[in-house]
C-alpha cells in the first residue's frame, strides 16, 4: 500500500516481474477491497498472488519510532513479519524508508557481525554501473561501519552482479592520502587490515563516481544520499536543457528529429527505473525499498533485484564473510 500511486503501479510491477520470472509467487498485503477490483485486468498476475488483508498501513509521515509502536498489523509490518516466519523470501515496499529500515531491523535483524545495515543502490556511470552505499540510512559513520560497508559492497557487487574482483574507493574530499577526516583515514586502515581479500582502490571524488573509477563506493549517509539527489537533479536539469533546446527554433526541431534514435537510447541508459530498488544490506534476509514515485517498470525492477538476491544466494555468501571476521578484534589504529 506503499507509494505514490499505490497499490495500482505495485499491482503493474508485479505483472512485469512476473511475466519476466515464471516461478514467483506474491504475498501481497493490503486493503483486498481495493485490491481485488484491479487485478481484474491483471489475468496473468491472478494465479500467482495470495492477498493477505489488512486495512491497517503505515503512513509516509509516520516516524519510525511511532511505526515500532504502532506498527503491528499495518501492511508494511505484516510482510516483514512474513519474511521472518519464512512465509516469503523477501520483502519489497515503496512505503516509508524510515518504517521499512526500523522495522525490518527489530523483525528481522542484522547479519552476525555488522553493526549497520545500510541503503545500497546501482549508479549509472560512463562504464556501466556503480554500486552506492549508505545512500541513507546511517547520518554518522565511525570507521568500523564503513569498513564493514567495504565488504558488505563487494560482497553484493559479485554475488549480485557477477564482478568477478570489484574494486571498492571510499569518497572522500580528495583523493590524496593526507586528505579527509580522522574516521575516513582510519576506515581506510581498517579495510586493509581486516578484509585484504578486498580490492581496495582508496580515497575517490565525487567525480570518480560517474567515470566509475571503482565499481563500489563507500560513504555515510548523509554525503551518500546528498551525492544520490545530486546526481538525479542534475539528471533532470540537463533533459530540461535539452528539450527546451530542441523546441527553441524549426531547425533545432529538424536536428532533434535527426538525431531521435540515439537520444531515445540516451534515455533508456539514464532511465532511473532501470536503477530502482534500494537494498536494506546487512540485515538477515532480503528487503527492498522502492522509490515512491516511480512507476510499474521502475517497481518491477525493484522485484528483479530481489529475485537476484535469492538466486544468487547474496546474503549466505555475505553471512559466511562476516562469520570469518566478526570475532576477529578490529585492528588498532593511532
């Protein structure tokens, strides 16, 4: 019941996901009463779908500590629940991030060893794809949690994506060594230190991120999803450019015409749809937050994601990680 335009673009996305994936299944949890009329149009979708009704959802503007409180029987709180009692494998919404994030914590719990779970996405870049993370979820970061960011990144970067060695870079302010703050600089130590299995690039700039110097970038919370936002503004600026452009004189609009084929595969590349569906990394099963204005295509990119995740059994790789370094003391650094 989570989003801009939900249950209707849920309903669509999960059509397309599952035209793309035979062998899934929903659990979709939510007011059957407006539910039930639209899948309807959705034939194919009616044979793979079990509604769980619940009149009961949790509000975009519900803090999170009110959504622990209250949560119990909401729609969001009742599919995390089935996640943990292994009625499903994974979770998707478009709801409340700040909802989602508490209460899959408190449900579902964290993977032994991390400290935090933290919001990780795809990028585009002018090589392919870059893997982001914290893109929110954690304002401050010590030194231990973006180490373990390091590991939980790469780790998804090659069950997830199939890199065989990614390269991690931790952002920074620049990329020389004497550059950052103290907790940056001791991250970097850590990653060396305690997870030498990882290709550790360094210290990156904010512009390394779209020339996809590294194939995962680790930072905190609050730079990350400043840089995300960043990123999609700028996105949006320039299409705004372009088309007032194109529609700025006859001859303009002949070269727009000209040219069409290859700004409609710019547009496909840049299509944020494409990029949707944030990962909850570090927790002990699979939750996937949805942006809340995207559309059926943009959500059944989320589903995809998850369906990768369990295929490629992501989080018992990252767990056997974690399981070889939790007990192992941090490394001291002065």
């Amino acid at each position: 019941m989570g989003g801009d335009r939900a249950p209707e673009i849920v309903l669509k996305g999960a059509n397309i996901a599952a035209d793309r994936c035979p062998e899934l299944h929903f659990l979709l949890f939510g007011d059957e009463k407006i539910i039930a009329p639209m899948l309807v149009k959705l034939k194919r979708l009616q044979s793979r779908i079990t509604i769980r009704h619940t009149d009961k959802t949790i509000t975009n503007d519900m803090k999170p500590s009110q959504a622990v409180r209250n949560g119990k029987g909401a729609s969001m709180y009742e599919a995390i629940r089935a996640v943990r009692e292994g009625e499903a494998q994974a979770v998707i919404s478009a709801g409340n991030t700040g909802a989602l994030m508490a209460l899959s914590k408190i449900l579902i719990g964290t993977v032994a060893g991390i400290r935090r779970p933290a919001i990780t996405s795809l990028l585009p870049t002018s090589h392919g794809e870059v893997v982001m993370l914290d893109l929110g979820a954690n304002v401050d970061c010590d030194a231990e949690i973006l180490s373990q960011f390091a590991l939980m990144g790469q780790v998804f970067a090659k069950t997830v994506f199939s890199w065989k060695n990614p390269s991690v870079g931790l952002l920074n302010v620049g990329a020389e060594q004497q550059k950052g703050h103290d907790e940056i600089k001791k991250a970097a130590s850590l990653i060396k230190e305690n997870y030498p299995q990882i290709d550790f690039h360094g210290y990156i700039e904010g512009n390394d991120i779209a020339k996809g110097t590294v194939d995962v970038v680790v930072t905190d919370g609050f730079t990350g999803n400043v840089a995300l936002k960043t990123a999609e503004g700028t996105a949006n600026l320039v299409s705004e450019f372009l088309r007032q452009t194109f529609k700025s004189s006859v001859l303009a609009k002949l070269g727009y015409l000209l040219a069409k084929p290859a700004f409609h595969k710019l547009r496909h590349r840049l299509d944020p749809r494409r990029y949707n569906g944030a990962v909850f990394l570090g927790l002990k099963q699979v939750v996937i937050k949805s942006h809340g204005g995207t559309d059926a295509v943009g959500f059944a990119a989320a589903i995809d994601v998850a369906v990768e995740m369990i295929k490629n059994d992501c989080l018992a790789q990252m767990t056997e990680q974690f399981a070889l370094h939790h007990e192992t003391p941090v490394a001291a650094v002065v």
